[in-house]
C-alpha cells in the first residue's frame, strides 16, 4: 500500500513538474517560431543597418492589436525610407539586447515592428485602430488630427502604454545625418530607461 502511494505520489509530482514547464514555453507560439524569427530578422537587417541576429520581428497587424490589448514588450512604428528610423533601430537593438530583453520567450524577447506607412497613406480602418490604442501619446497632423509620426517606440507591460519615444535626440537637427557617439548613447539611455521602467510596472 506504501508502495502505490508513493508510486502515485511521483507520478503526481512528475505531472506537476511537466505543467510548470509546459507553462514556460514562448507563450503557447507556433512550432515554426525559430525559423520565423531568424526569417524576419534576416529580412530586416535587409531594410536597416541592425545585426543579422537582431530581436525584431515583421508583426502582422493581429500580432500589433494582441500586444496592445494584453500583452508586453516593445512596438515599433516606422518605414524604410524614414531616415530616423535608420538610425534609431541599431541603437534600440543595443539597447534591448543590453538590458536582456531578448532573452525573454515569446513576444516579450522580440521587438514587433510595423511598416506604419501605406495604412497611413490610406488611413483606413488599420491605422484608425492604432490610433485609437495610442491617441494620447500621439502628436498632431497639420488639421490638428492625431497621427502615427516614425520612428515611435512605445513600452507596453500587460496592454498598458508605460511610455513612447518619438525620433531620435533632439540635437540631431537633420535627420539624415548619422548620430554621433554621444547621440547614440543618449538615445541608448532613454530607451534602457524606458524598458526599466516597462519592466517594472505593476500594471
């Protein structure tokens, strides 16, 4: 009797131990996520000057909705041709890389980037939605209408907007202009600062 109960009582424990490390897999994502992430990250050091292993990931516009609804991580809006955005995707995947961030499983380790521009041109039913999510940390078009300006990061820890951050630095007055070293650590400070404190929301 001895015997059957500890029998039952391992058993019980592996099970246990086996739905603890079911719960840590990357958020329940795909079987094909590594070959999707190395995909989109190739693709992207394609379009920008980032690291072949760097964290972003080519989001589709159910994948940005989801992050503004539950989840957290990092969002970014941008476009090929924006020459900010050339310059602040490198320094943002240094800094995401330094503070860890990719280390994280699932949507948290990457950063979900969306070409912003032909729903913009558009301004359909997409781009209306975002802003509809992100009104308040929007500036203003010239008929005074909120609208997704890029590159903007925004820091979301469980569907909260922890903060947002526009452009470059302020001292890079031309933006095609490549940043100095000084410039790019002050940019790297605002973002590690912004992820600290996405990091340590209690949303």
């Amino acid at each position: 009797m001895k015997t059957l109960l500890k029998m039952l009582l391992s058993l019980a424990l592996i099970m246990g131990l086996s739905a603890c490390s079911e719960k840590q897999t990357p958020e329940n994502t795909p079987a094909d996520w590594l070959t999707r992430s190395k995909k989109d990250a190739a693709q992207f050091a394609e379009i920008y000057k980032v690291t072949e292993d760097n964290p972003f990931l080519m989001a589709t516009y159910e994948e940005m909705v989801a992050q503004l609804e539950y989840g957290t991580g990092l969002i970014v809006f941008g476009f090929p041709d924006c020459p900010r955005c050339q310059n602040a995707f490198p320094v943002l995947e240094k800094a995401f890389k330094e503070m860890k961030m990719d280390l994280h499983a699932g949507y948290r380790g990457k950063i979900l980037y969306y070409d912003i521009y032909d729903d913009r041109a558009e301004n359909n039913e997409r781009y209306q939605t975002f802003v509809g999510y992100l009104e308040e940390f929007l500036g203003s078009d010239d008929s005074g209408n909120p609208r997704i300006f890029v590159p903007d990061i925004f820091f979301i820890n469980s569907g909260t907007v922890v903060g947002n951050h526009l452009d470059t630095v302020e001292s890079q007055t031309n933006p095609r202009d490549l940043l100095s070293d000084e410039q790019k650590s002050e940019l790297m400070g605002i973002y590690m600062d912004l992820i600290l404190e996405m990091e340590n929301c209690e949303c």
